[in-house]
C-alpha cells in the first residue's frame, strides 16, 4: 500500500533530477559528451543548483532506508509520515536557501532534515 511516507520517498527521489536540469539548462553550452565538464565550468546559481543535486543524492538513501526501516518496525504510521512530510518540505527550503545563497540558513533546513531523517530510525 502507497503510504503518504512511501510517497515522500517517490518525490525525493526526483529531487536530484530537478535540480540537475536546473543547472544544466542555466546557460548555454551544454556538452553532454562531457556533462561533468560543463557543470563544473559553472557559476552562482547554476553551480548551486548543482549542489543541490549532489547534497539530493546523498541525501535520498538514508532517506529512503528510514521509511522502510520504520514501516518494517510497525512504526506509528501518522508519525512516520509527518517526518517523511517534513523532511520533504525542509528538502524544498534548503534548496531554495541554497540557490539564492543563504549558507546559515541552507545548513539549519539541512540539520532539521537530517534529524527528521534519523528520528525515522528511531519511532
């Protein structure tokens, strides 16, 4: 069954993508014989964006492993998805904190994310 917390995991998974094509699409010259090349050429928001891809990917397995980890535990659903929902909603203010370079406050979304992510193992 599709929970809301299984869904969280389905769109944090596209959260890496997004913000890929953001960067990619940032300015002109995309090279995709070298795509790592271009992306590393690139500058202020585009190159932030791209940060927020790498930091999704990292972020997306502990993540995910959290969901499952807790629905395997027989964790209280209710609470199980108001972290997945909140670690969703933090995901979009640290990638918004991100691309207009708001570091204190990226970092402070990060932290809250992380602790949603790690009270997942721990309901």
């Amino acid at each position: 069954m599709m929970t809301i917390a299984f869904g969280c995991v389905v769109i944090a998974l596209f959260f890496p993508y997004l913000f890929t094509i953001l960067a990619k699409r940032a300015k002109p010259g995309y090279n995709n014989h070298y795509p790592r090349d271009y992306l590393a050429s690139l500058d202020g928001w585009p190159k932030r964006a791209h940060c927020v891809q790498m930091n999704s990917f990292e972020a997306f397995p502990a993540f995910a492993a959290g969901v499952i980890i807790a629905h395997l535990q027989g964790a209280p659903q209710h609470t199980v998805d108001m972290l997945a929902m909140a670690f969703i909603v933090l995901r979009i203010i640290y990638a918004l904190f991100y691309l207009t370079d708001k570091a204190s406050l990226r970092s402070l979304a990060w932290a809250l994310g992380f602790v949603c992510t790690l009270s997942l193992y721990f309901v």
